[in-house]
C-alpha cells in the first residue's frame, strides 16, 4: 500500500487586512502624476515630472481659476481650462472647447452675459469614474460676476479623450450642464470620499453653508450634502478659497471681505463638515483679507495668502480657536496676491503679476522654521502669474484589501495553480499576466490584483517548499531507519501495521516486505517496500487484532462506505494531492455522496491518532 501525499494548505493568515489610504491621497502616485503638469495665469506653466518644476509656456488665459490634468500614470498632459474655454496638450482650444459658462477667460470679456468676471477657484477637474478617459469639468460663476444673469451659479461639461484622434473634445450635448443657482461663493475643490466616491465641495456666498455634491460610478448626485452653521453676520463668503488637509480630515475656506478665515471638520464618508472654528475674525485686526489657503503636508500647520499683508502660519496642533489664533507667523513679507498650492510635501507659491516662483520647503515645521524660498524658478518670457496656481485633479481612493496565503508544497516537482477570486472585471499579476488562474513552478511570492471600480483587492501567495523527501529506507545490521529525518513514523509488515513500532528506528526480527509512513508538518508519504531475507528467528509481528478487523467496503463506493473498525476510531479522507477532505469519527455508515468521483485516500486512526490502516478509495 502506497500512500502519497502532495499537500497544498491554503491557510488564510489576515481575513481581511485592509492597507487602503496608507498614504494621504496627494501623495498617491496617480494624484502626483495627474497633477504635475500646471498651466494658469497669462501663458504660465510647470512640469514636474522630472522631480523638479520645470517652467513651460502655455496657452493659458487665466485671471484666477485654472485647473489641468495629466495622465495618472505617465504624467503626460491631457488638457487645461480657465473654464471658459478648454485648450488640449498641444494648447490649442478643443474643437466644441469654446463659450463654456462659468469662471470666463482672459482678457474678461464684455459681450457674453455668461463670461463675465472670474472665481478664485471657478475651475475643477474631476474623472468619470470608471470610465476611463473622460472627465467632469467644472466651471464656477461667483460673486464677483454679478453683472452676469447667472452669478453664483455652477456648470459642468463632459470630456471624452478619445475624441479628435485622442486629443479631447467636450462630448456633444453635455456642454454648459446647469448643476447649482443658488447663489455660491467663488471657492471650490474636491476631495476623495472613502466609497468609491469624490465629493466636489461649494459654498454659499452671503451664509455659512457648505455643499457636497457626491460624484460616483452612477454620475453625479444632484442633491447636495448641505452643512449648515449659524455665524457673524460679519463674515461673507463672496471673495476666498476652500482647501482640505491630506488626511480629509479638516476643510478651510477664507474670506476676504471683512476679513476672516475658518477651519471645520470634514466626513469623507457623509460630505458632512462639522465642528467650525473662526481662526481669524475681521473686528480682531489679526487678519485684514485672507484669499489663498493651504494645509501642510502632515495637516499641522494652516497656511493664509493675506492680499497685501504677506502669507502667514497657523498651527493646528491643538483643535482650539484660541490657541490657533495666537498662534499667527508671518512667514513672507507682503505681496499683492500671493496664492498658495501644495505638491508633494512642499507649497509653491504664485505673487499676481510675477514671473518668478517661490516655495515654502518644510511646510510642516513651525514658524519661520518652514524656509520659504523666493525665486525657486522663473516662467518663460511672455508668461506671468495671475491669482492663482490651479486648483487639484482628485482620483477615488482605492480601498486595496488585502488577502494573504500560504501554499505549501510536499513536492519537489513543484506546479501550483494560483486562482484569483471570481466575479471582479479585470485582474493583473505581479507578472502582468491578466487572467483569472495562473500555474508557478517555483517557490517565492506572487499577486494578484482584482480591479472593479476603485476598489480592488489584492491577493498574495506565498508557495513555501518543505523539502519534504519520500522516505528511502537504510539498514544496519537488523536495524532499519530512513536516510532524512521526519516528525512522525509508522512501520508496516507485509502491509500491516506494527503496533508500537513508531521510532525513526525499528529492529527487524524476522524475514518479509517493510515499509514506513512518514510525516513532516503537512506532508505524509509511504517509502517503497524494503524486502527483508537474511534476518533469521521467528515470527513475533502480532498485528493488533483491532487493525486485523478493520474492513472498509464497498470499494469503489458512490454515496457511503461502511466502516468495520473499533470503537473512538477516526476516518480521514484525503484528496490524491493529499488535502485533507472529510474527517470522522468511525461510523458504521459515512457519507461520501458529496465527494466528486475520482481517487482518494482513506485513513482509520484510533483513539491516540495511530494509523490502524490506510488504503485506497475509489469513487
């Protein structure tokens, strides 16, 4: 009797440890390469892919709101807009790219009613999700037109990358889409949500209300999440910027009539903004018009761009007003109009009418300790900033969870089928094979990722090799014994068990067939007979009467198989790989009917888990 086992335990070691949002989401690689390609002001631009800014000349058209976007993953340009026209990554204007409504272009135009005056932040980009290639873009019309029909007003247009041979065009019929008339400040941005979801965030203008609209797969919900707060009448929301921190856990927004700034806390799950702080109040003299506003890269620290007065620091170490308040550091001298914008872990800084850059290098360290360095870089001759540096492109965070297995193999001649888990739209291997099963012939760790939507799940297997070795028989003298050592063993005679005979060694007393069963952690294997002819004396293996009573019939079996065997006896039924199946206690009748037909081994133990017998079984 031959008994071989190639044993894969699949031993799931993290049920569900999840590694989502390990980074803040504009330190995510597709956050950084869609956002390092900048156009804004009259003609100015930066590339960032090299590691360091890069000026470029652009055709931007921009007084203040601008947004642009790259390719996620290679950084190349896609397109840009001062939301009143779209220009592709050749800076020429898209083709049904012109007469958007919203934030307008520049020089501000008088003809159109709808293109009068700019927002602050009167342009986001913000991806279709799960379609790859087109983007929601949208264009704010605040206080600041008044003059026009629509102030106050929100606009969105669709863009499809794939139209005109791949350099972009607003989608026919979802051009100047109305989504808010009700009265909105000029602040805008996005922030990934925690469900697969991006909330684009507003604010009305004349009270304290923020509103959330909620972007996902099905579209954009046209109902907003809407945060209410009872505040000075003092504050106006009319002129000013919103800004997020990189943990989305706090939202700010400024405001530069009579002077003030808050600070609340954000629900990435609900859109919700809670907890209001006044951080600065305009009767207090602290801050006379706060416009840019920028978290640190650790959300420690809150920066201000104060028109005419310079940028200041705030900490944010302790959620207090008061202690905030106090807390107030020039860190720049003044400058008509500084705006602030974070990447990676450094702020840039943009003074209106300027051709040169400056930076903040250690945004997260306190006070003047946060070196800010004017004249990082120069824009191309032609190209000044205006009062903006472009507001971020935000992709859905993907929620990766991740499941952990280790296969292990009693095999030398190793193949393993690794299979990834069903019902996903898309998966890719560490290898960057795209199916759902994937055979390995060698030990080491593999992946597998499973995409639907942005929340993915990755799986790793680990195959493990226990050099398991089927055992070879050795003898010295009457003794037998095996070349490696195992964890367990059981001698036979003549295909029985030798009771008690469970040494790595066993003294032979008389002539016929030996064999041994081994174990080594999960793999058990049976050695060829060792045929013994010289040993002389007399017979003296009894093989337990119970082991001699033991039937297992029928044999080929279909549903169930009667067991003849002792009682507090276990049945063990094992795959040919040698996985373990079925396990019993010994019962006259045992079911098998839910085993597919094919080859097993079966194993009766008895009460202490020695092996009675152990054979084949077909079905």
């Amino acid at each position: 009797m031959h008994v071989k086992s190639l044993l894969f335990v699949f031993l799931m070691l993290s049920a569900c440890c999840s590694v989502a949002q390990t980074l803040d989401y504009n330190q995510r690689p597709d956050f950084l390469k869609a956002n390092s390609v900048w156009a804004w002001g009259l003609k100015a631009g930066a590339d960032f892919n090299s590691g360091v800014p890069t000026p470029i000349a652009t055709a931007s058209l921009s007084d203040e709101g601008c947004a642009s976007v790259a390719d996620p993953v290679s950084g190349k340009l896609l397109f840009y807009s001062n939301g009143g026209e779209v220009y592709n990554a050749n800076h020429q204007v898209m083709p049904n790219g012109d007469s958007l409504f919203g934030n307008p272009k520049y020089p501000i135009p008088k003809k159109d009613p709808h293109l009068n005056y700019s927002s602050a932040q009167g342009v986001c980009i913000v991806p279709v999700i799960d379609d790859p290639g087109k983007y929601y873009l949208f264009s704010l019309k605040g206080l600041t037109s008044r003059e026009s029909t629509r102030y106050g007003s929100l606009f969105y247009s669709v863009i499809d990358m794939t139209l005109n041979n791949g350099l972009g065009d607003i989608v026919a019929g979802k051009k100047n889409i109305v989504l808010d008339t009700q009265n909105l400040s000029e602040a805008m941005i996005a922030i990934p949500g925690n469900n697969c979801d991006i909330w684009l965030m507003v604010h009305k203008e004349s009270e304290n209300a923020y509103k959330a609209y909620r972007i996902t797969k099905e579209g954009i919900t046209t109902t907003p999440v809407i945060s209410e707060f009872i505040w000075p009448a003092m504050f106006q929301y009319n002129v000013g910027t919103m800004a997020v921190s990189p943990d989305r856990e706090k939202i700010a927004i400024s405001c530069v009539v009579n002077g003030g700034a808050e600070i609340g806390k954000f629900d990435a799950n609900t859109g919700k903004v809670t907890d209001i702080l006044s951080v600065y109040v305009g009767s207090t003299n602290l801050l006379a018009n706060p416009y840019s506003i920028c978290f640190s890269p650790d959300n420690s620290r809150l920066y201000l761009a104060e028109v005419g007065m310079g940028i200041f620091q705030l900490n944010l170490t302790h959620y207090n007003a008061d202690s905030i308040r106090k807390s107030r550091t020039a860190v720049r001298t003044p400058g008509m109009i500084p705006t602030l914008r974070l990447y990676n872990d450094t702020i840039y800084v943009s003074v209106m009418d300027q051709s040169n850059i400056d930076r903040i290098n250690r945004p997260n360290e306190l006070g003047t300790a946060c070196d800010y360095q004017p004249g990082i870089f120069t824009l191309p001759a032609g190209s000044i900033s205006k009062s903006s540096l472009g507001n971020d492109v935000v992709f859905p965070l993907v929620s990766d969870t991740l499941y952990q297995t280790t296969v292990s193999s009693c095999s030398p001649a190793l193949e393993v089928v690794l299979e990834a888990p069903a019902g996903y739209r898309a998966y890719q291997w560490d290898d960057g094979s795209t199916a759902a099963k994937r055979t390995v012939s060698s030990k080491g760790v593999y992946w597998v990722m499973s995409k639907d939507f942005c929340l993915p799940r990755i799986d790793t297997f680990t195959i493990e090799g226990l050099d398991f070795q089927k055992p070879d028989i050795t003898i010295n003298v009457q003794e037998l014994g095996t070349t490696t050592p195992y964890d367990s063993y059981q001698w036979l005679y003549d295909n029985q068990i030798i009771p008690g005979a469970t040494e790595s060694k066993y003294q032979v007393t008389e002539n016929g067939d030996y064999r041994v069963i081994v174990s080594q952690q999960d793999c058990m294997d049976t050695s060829d007979i060792y045929k013994v002819t010289n040993a002389g004396g007399t017979n003296v293996h009894t093989v337990a009467a119970s082991a001699k009573e033991i039937r297992i019939y029928p044999n080929p079996a279909s549903d169930v198989i009667h067991i003849d065997a002792p009682g507090h006896s276990e049945v063990l039924i094992y795959s040919v790989e040698g996985r373990l199946i079925k396990r019993t206690p010994a019962l006259p009748l045992v079911n098998i009917a839910a085993l597919s037909t094919g080859v097993y081994y079966i194993k009766v133990t008895d009460s202490r888990g020695n092996l009675l017998i152990a054979e084949k079984l077909i079905k």
